[in-house]
C-alpha cells in the first residue's frame, strides 16, 4: 500500500469476483474490534493496525467492500488508508491489517478509526480459503493455507492479511504480510501449503500471542 499524507491510499486487491455480485441489497458489514501499536525510531515512525469486520448476513454475500482506516494522532490526522476487499462471504469474519511502509513523524500515531462501505452483495455462494498461523518467532510469522475450491489458488498475487493480538485477547496491530513465500507455486483443490511471512518493526514479537489470518486469493484458470 502506497502513503498518502491527509488523503487515501488505495489498495485493490487481486481476486476474481463472482458473477452474481449485486447492488441492490446490501449486508452489514460491521466493525467489531480495531486496535494499534507503534512507535518513534529517530526519524520513522512505525505504525500497525487491525480491524476485525463481521458480515452479518446469513444470505448475502459482500463485494468490493471498501475500508477507509483513519489514522489518528495526538493533534488530529496522520493519514487515511483505503483497502478494498474483493469479497467477504455471509456470515463470515475478515481480519484486515496493515503496516504502512513509513509514516511522518509531525505527530505520534495513537489509533484507528475504520468506516465501511460496499460495492454489491450476491447470494451467499462460497467462502474464502481458511489459514492459521502461530505466533511469530525469528522475526517470521509461519502458516498454512487450505485450498477448499475445485480450483488451484496461485500463490502468486494471493493475499494474506493478519490482526495480531496481546495474550489478554486485544487486537495490537496487524499487517498485509511482506515478504511473503509459499512452499507451492499453485495449491492444489482440496490441499494445503506451508507460508512464511515478515514481521514488521512496529509491534514486538513477545507482545503478540495470536495471529488470525484472512486470505484474499487468486485463483487458477479453469
């Protein structure tokens, strides 16, 4: 994601949509929890941020969700950042986080505030791949990937994003994992495949005590 100083930084991500995206009803897609860690290194600040959405309906999927992070210090603004979730399924929870990749240090960055809002909704018709993670060790955070599609995902231009939380159970960051690696160019229908990803300088890894995962994936050609 690109730094936009008092503007918006926009981040479409690349999967493919169902055809059945609609815009004539519309779910609620909710916040249910946000939180933040940082800190000011010399001349960086380092930022990360969590937001745990919930889609409430039981019948309809959301498409082209858009979240709209502000980022707020001890004198009002930092930055707004946009990023657009091709599709979050009914009932379903979607774990987005971030760390951008620098942020002014004219004030220190103390919190999120997140608004939602969403492109189309469709019947509810399928899910997104399921993934874990353990807490991070050696600067790395490790995981699976479950393919549940009769599709290959391509690893290549799937996305993970992750909210990181403390051992009292409250979200402290998260990030789209960087410096992303898979064991498997192509996860196969109805297999896994083990990740490796880079942990940020903004949240210390002895804070982190839960990494829950959300996979916004690219799928093969039929």
């Amino acid at each position: 994601m690109r730094r936009v100083w008092l503007g918006i930084a926009a981040a479409v991500l690349a999967a493919p949509l169902p055809a059945a995206a609609r815009t004539d009803t519309k779910p609620v897609v909710s916040v249910l929890h946000t939180g933040a860690s940082g800190r000011i290194s010399g001349s960086a600040q380092y930022f990360s941020y969590g937001v745990v959405l919930r889609n409430t309906s039981a019948t309809r999927d959301a498409f082209g969700v858009k979240v709209r992070v502000f980022v707020l210090g001890d004198a009002g603004l930092v930055g707004v950042y946009l990023t657009t979730i091709p599709f979050i399924p009914a009932g379903s929870t979607f774990y987005l986080g971030n760390e951008p990749a620098s942020m002014s240090t004219v004030q220190r960055a103390t919190g999120v505030r997140a608004v939602i809002a969403i492109g189309g909704t469709g019947k509810a018709s399928g899910s997104l791949p399921p993934a874990t993670a353990s807490p991070p060790s050696g600067g790395r955070i490790h995981g699976t990937v479950r393919n549940r599609y009769k599709r290959g995902i391509v690893t290549r231009g799937t996305k993970l994003y992750a909210v990181y939380y403390d051992s009292a159970g409250k979200v402290i960051g998260g990030d789209r994992l960087k410096g992303l690696s898979f064991s498997t160019r192509t996860i196969p229908s109805n297999k896994s495949a083990r990740f490796s990803a880079r942990l940020g300088p903004a949240v210390s890894v002895s804070r982190i005590a839960r990494v829950a995962l959300s996979v916004s994936p690219v799928l093969a050609r039929p």
